[in-house]
C-alpha cells in the first residue's frame, strides 16, 4: 500500500511541474478556472511480503535465541565432525549430510557377505558425496526453508532405530513425545563387535556370548582360530551406549538375580526432556543439550545441574530431584559401586594387572564416573592410541610390543562382562538413563562370572 501511495504523490509531484513548465513558456492570456476533480485511481494489489513468513523462526526470541544456546552444545563446538569429513563408515552419526542421508533412505544396518573378498561387510554406510556437513540446525530440522512454515522444524527422525550394533536384530523405539528421542538414538547408539578371523567382519553373535559363557573366546596360546574377536585398545563398542540402556536392550544378558526391567524414563521422558530443559542453567538445558552446568567430564569440575526439566507436572514436582535428593545421589552411589564392582572381577584375569585401561585426565569422557577413572577401553599396546599399554597386543609383531605380557585368555563370559561394563560406564549417567536394566546388567554380569568359576 505504502509504495502505491508514494508513487500518486510523486506521480502528482511530476505533473505540476510540467504544468508549471508549460505555464512559464506560453505567450497566451490568464489562466482559466481549474475543472472539477477526476476520480481517483484504482489501489493497486499489495504485494506480496516474503518477510512475514520468514520471521516466523528469524526473530530475537527463535532462531537468534536457539543458535546462542547452540553455541554451548557439544554438536557445536566438538570437532568430530571435522575429524570424520569424508568417512563412509563413520558419517553417518558424525556429519550432517550423512545422518540425513541414512534417515531418509532408511539405509539398512546389516552386514552382508562379500563371497569374492571372503568378508562380511557392515551395511550402515553412506555414498562419499555425503560425507561432509558440522552437525547444526539443518542436521535435527532437515526440512527447513521448504515451506517456510513452523512445520519446517519437524525432526529428521523419527522413526524406530534399527541398532546397528545388533545388525539391526534389535531396534530401539521411543514412541513418546512423537518419537523425538529416535531423533538422538539413531546417533547415540553402540556400535557393532566383529569377528577378526574365519571369515573376517563378521557380526559377533552376542547370542553366543550369553549363551555359552564357559567357551573360550581368546587364547593367544591357541593360535588365531581361537579367537572371536581379536584383543586391542579399542576392543570397545563405541561411545553411544545411550541409546540402548535408555531403551533397556542391546546389553548381554546373563540370567541372574535381577530381571531385566526399565525404569518408567524409558517409556514416559524424552531425551529433550531432561536435556533441553527450560529455563538454562548456565550451559545446562535449551539447545545446549547438557544436564549440568559443566563440560565434559565430572573430575573436580562444576557439579551445577538442571533439574527444570525434572521437575514438572507429571514427572517429579511434587517432591523435586536436586542433586542431593535420594532418587539422584543414592542411585548414582549405588551403580558406581556396581560399576567398580564389576570392574575388580574383569581385571581378575589380569592376575594382578588390570586389563582395563584407566584415564584420570579430562579426555577420559567419562573420568569420575568409576573411582578409577577407567574409560571402557583395554590396556593393550598400540604405537598411537596407547603407546604405554601394559599388554600385548596380539597381531602387532614389533619388538617393543613382543616385549610385553601376553594378553591373559578371556571367556565368553569375559566378553560378556567387557561389553557390559562400557554399556553402563558410557551411558554416562550413573543409572539415571534407567536405573533397573544397568544395575540388572552389572550385576548379574558378576554373577554369571562366579557361575563360570572366574
Ligand atoms: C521454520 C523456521 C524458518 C523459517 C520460516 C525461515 N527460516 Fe531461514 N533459517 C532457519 C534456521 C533454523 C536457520 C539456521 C540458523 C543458524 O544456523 O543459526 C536459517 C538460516 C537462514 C539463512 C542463513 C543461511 C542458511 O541457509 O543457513 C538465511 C539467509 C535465511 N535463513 C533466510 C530465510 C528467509 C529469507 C526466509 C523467509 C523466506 C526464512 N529464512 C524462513 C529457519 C527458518
Ligand atoms: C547426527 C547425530 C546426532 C544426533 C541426531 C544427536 N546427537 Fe548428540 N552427539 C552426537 C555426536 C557425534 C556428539 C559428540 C560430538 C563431538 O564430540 O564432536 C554428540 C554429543 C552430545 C552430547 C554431549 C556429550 C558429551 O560428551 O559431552 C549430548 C548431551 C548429546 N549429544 C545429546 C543429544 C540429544 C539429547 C539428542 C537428541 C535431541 C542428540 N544428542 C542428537 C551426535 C548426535
Ligand atoms: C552409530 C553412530 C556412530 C558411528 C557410526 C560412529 N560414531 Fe563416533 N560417536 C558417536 C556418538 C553418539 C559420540 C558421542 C558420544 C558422547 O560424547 O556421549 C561419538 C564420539 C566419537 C568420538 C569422541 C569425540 C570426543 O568428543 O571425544 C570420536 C573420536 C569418534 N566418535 C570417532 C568415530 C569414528 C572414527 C567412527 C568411524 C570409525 C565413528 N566415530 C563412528 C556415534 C557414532
Ligand atoms: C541435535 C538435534 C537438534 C539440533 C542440532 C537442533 N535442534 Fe532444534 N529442536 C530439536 C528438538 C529435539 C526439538 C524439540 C522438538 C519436539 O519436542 O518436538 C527442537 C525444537 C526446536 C524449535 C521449537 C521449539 C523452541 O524451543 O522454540 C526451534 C525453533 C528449533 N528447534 C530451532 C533450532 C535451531 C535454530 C537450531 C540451530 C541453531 C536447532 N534447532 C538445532 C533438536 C535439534
Ligand atoms: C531422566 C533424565 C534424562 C533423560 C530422559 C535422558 N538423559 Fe541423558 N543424561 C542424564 C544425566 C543426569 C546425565 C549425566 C550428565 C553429566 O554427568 O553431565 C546424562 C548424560 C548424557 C550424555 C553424556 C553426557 C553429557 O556430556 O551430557 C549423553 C550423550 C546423553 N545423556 C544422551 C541422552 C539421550 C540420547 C537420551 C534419550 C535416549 C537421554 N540422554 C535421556 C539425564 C537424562
């Protein structure tokens, strides 16, 4: 309207000019009465504001207030994205070209066996065009800037998750809160075990691990055949075990004195329930997606956390958590004690050496989390990932790793308990993802190492 108005006036304005140029130019007598006013114009149509949609998220209080809380997430500021452009394998939860690529092609988490190389190979990869992309609003909101609508903030997933480290055997689906936490498991979830030897990459069979505790699993003294799966540093199955424990699967599960059951978390709070609390404490909560105000690991460093999202309506407001609340200190005292528990039985077969490798540093994510600060991965020799490992590492043949102690023989069992062990360390949170399915696994994973005589 504003512009049509303008272009009357300045229509008008040009008019009288001209009328006052032919007036100063003509030798002709005075002027006669001015006629009657014409009608006036037509408004013309408004035009359309492109500007109106878009500040439906480009405002003080969305996006601008979002990407600030974003800048004190860890998808942020941490560098694996970078450390992982242009990996195939590791794309998938590391770069956002990736994640959304598996997501929309439902990319399969199988392995399937390649009879010309005689190897299994792990499905859950993506082409190299789409392996580049930090993790960022466009990784969680794929569909913006389509509509440009609110709905453009739908998540990428959410979708049951189909676990990759099961080969997909096992899925993981969190219907409540319109499955928002398949969003973050599809990410954080553990990764797949294989088998070094005969036929190399094949998917371990955690069923045979429960299932036949007693069986050998690794003996360097019985030569390669012998081994499942090969004894290294990062024997491990990866950081996301979240996911799984959240859900309460995807452990081994011994039979034992605990019945494997899930704390009410599993099928009544979201993920962003708890992380992305509101209002923020510091770093803690909104889109920065911590629980405490702290980065990093818990060794000596701020103990600040936010309970806003706890303590609501439905959840706990009528007696609220604090940090020193029973429901939150006891647990967290209970499940560490079983986690060192479990531990001291693991390090058992080192006669004395512990196999598990310990960090008291801050790149240990989880130091402070088991009173020795260990970090899931085995102290086994490797020139760059541990080059003061105290173990051999049975396929390295060089002279300062043949130096050192054999690797001492493990059980099924053994594994079992290793598995287990980074499950509950690495959910990160002491029991409070789900309480009953950790201390369920760690117990009775020290019970089934007693049955075997360990
Ligand atoms: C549904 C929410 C939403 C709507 C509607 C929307 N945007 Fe965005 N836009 C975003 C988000 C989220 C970002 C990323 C912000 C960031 O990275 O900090 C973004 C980023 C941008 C950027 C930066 C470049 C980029 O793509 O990252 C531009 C330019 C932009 N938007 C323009 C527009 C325009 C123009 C409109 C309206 C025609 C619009 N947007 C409507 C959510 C929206
Ligand atoms: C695209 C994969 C992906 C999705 C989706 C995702 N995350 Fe993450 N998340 C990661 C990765 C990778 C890291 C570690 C980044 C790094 O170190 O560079 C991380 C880090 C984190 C951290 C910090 C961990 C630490 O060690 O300090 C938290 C907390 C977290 N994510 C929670 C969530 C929640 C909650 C959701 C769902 C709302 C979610 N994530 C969705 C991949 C993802
Ligand atoms: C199934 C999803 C998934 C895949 C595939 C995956 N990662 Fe991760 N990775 C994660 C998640 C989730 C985290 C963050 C866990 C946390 O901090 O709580 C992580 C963390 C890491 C970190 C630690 C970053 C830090 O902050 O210290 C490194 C390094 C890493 N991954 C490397 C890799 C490499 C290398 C590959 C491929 C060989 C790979 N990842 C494949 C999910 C995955
Ligand atoms: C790791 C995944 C993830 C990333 C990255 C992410 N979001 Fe979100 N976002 C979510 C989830 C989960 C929700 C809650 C959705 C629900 O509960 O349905 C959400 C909700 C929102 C909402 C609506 C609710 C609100 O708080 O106003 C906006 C707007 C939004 N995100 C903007 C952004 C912007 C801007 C960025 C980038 C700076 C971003 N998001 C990055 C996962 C993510
Ligand atoms: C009941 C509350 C609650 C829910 C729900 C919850 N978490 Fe957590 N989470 C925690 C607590 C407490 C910690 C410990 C945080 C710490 O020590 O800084 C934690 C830690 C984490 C961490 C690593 C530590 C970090 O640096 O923040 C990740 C990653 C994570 N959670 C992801 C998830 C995912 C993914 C989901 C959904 C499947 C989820 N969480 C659901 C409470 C929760």
């Amino acid at each position: 309207m504003k512009k049509i108005q303008k272009f009357f006036f300045t229509a008008g304005l040009i008019f009288a000019a001209a009328c006052l140029i032919l007036a100063s130019c003509t030798k002709e007598g005075p002027q006669g009465l001015q006629g009657a006013q014409g009608p006036t114009g037509k408004d013309g149509t408004d035009g359309k504001d492109a500007a109106e949609t878009c500040k439906l998220c480009h405002a003080k209080e969305v996006v601008d207030r979002i990407a600030t809380e974003f800048q004190l997430s860890k998808h942020f500021w941490g560098a694996a994205a970078f450390e992982e452009a242009g990996n195939t394998t590791c794309g998938p939860c590391h770069v956002q070209k990736a994640y959304v690529y598996v997501c929309a092609n439902n990319t399969s988490t199988a392995f399937t066996f390649n009879a010309t190389t005689n190897k299994w190979i792990n499905g859950y990869t993506v082409p190299a065009s789409e392996t580049i992309g930090a993790l960022g609003c466009f990784t969680c909101h794929t569909s913006l800037h389509t509509t440009y609508a609110m709905s453009d903030l739908t998540l990428t997933n959410t979708a049951a998750v189909p676990l990759t480290m099961w080969g997909g055997a096992k899925t993981v689906n969190l219907t409540q809160g319109g499955g928002s936490s398949n969003l973050c498991v599809k990410c954080h979830q553990p990764r797949p075990m294989t088998c070094a030897y005969d036929p190399a990459g094949r998917l371990l069979n955690y069923d045979s691990v429960k299932n036949f505790p007693s069986v050998i699993m690794y003996d360097s003294t019985a030569g390669a055949k012998n081994t499942m799966v090969r004894p290294t540093y990062r024997m491990h199955i990866h950081y996301g075990a979240v996911g799984a424990v959240y859900a309460g699967t995807g452990g081994i599960e011994y039979p034992g004195s605990v019945s494997y059951t899930s704390s009410p978390h599993t099928t009544l709070a979201t993920c962003g329930d708890c992380h992305m609390a509101s209002p923020m404490t510091g770093v803690a909560g909104g889109h920065a997606f911590n629980m405490r105000n702290g980065i990093e690991t818990v060794l000596g460093s701020s103990t600040s956390w936010n309970f806003n999202g706890c303590n609501v309506e439905g959840c706990h407001k009528s007696s609220p958590i604090d940090a020193n609340s029973a429901k939150f200190k006891a647990t967290r005292t209970e499940i560490k004690g079983l986690l060192d528990a479990l531990a001291t039985k693991i390090n058992a077969a080192g006669g004395g050496t512990d196999i598990l490798h310990v960090d008291a540093t801050t790149s240990n994510l989880w130091a402070g989390i088991s009173t020795k600060n260990y970090d899931g991965y085995m102290d086994i020799y490797s020139s760059s990932t541990n080059p003061s490992g105290y173990w051999r590492d049975p396929a390295n043949t060089s002279a300062i790793n043949m130096a050192k102690p054999k690797f001492p023989k493990l059980l099924m069992v053994q594994l079992g308990a290793i598995i287990n062990f980074q499950f509950c360390l690495r959910e990160y949170s002491l029991g409070i993802h789900n309480t009953q399915y950790v201390r369920a696994l760690l117990t009775n994973s020290v019970e089934a190492m007693n049955a075997a005589g360990l």
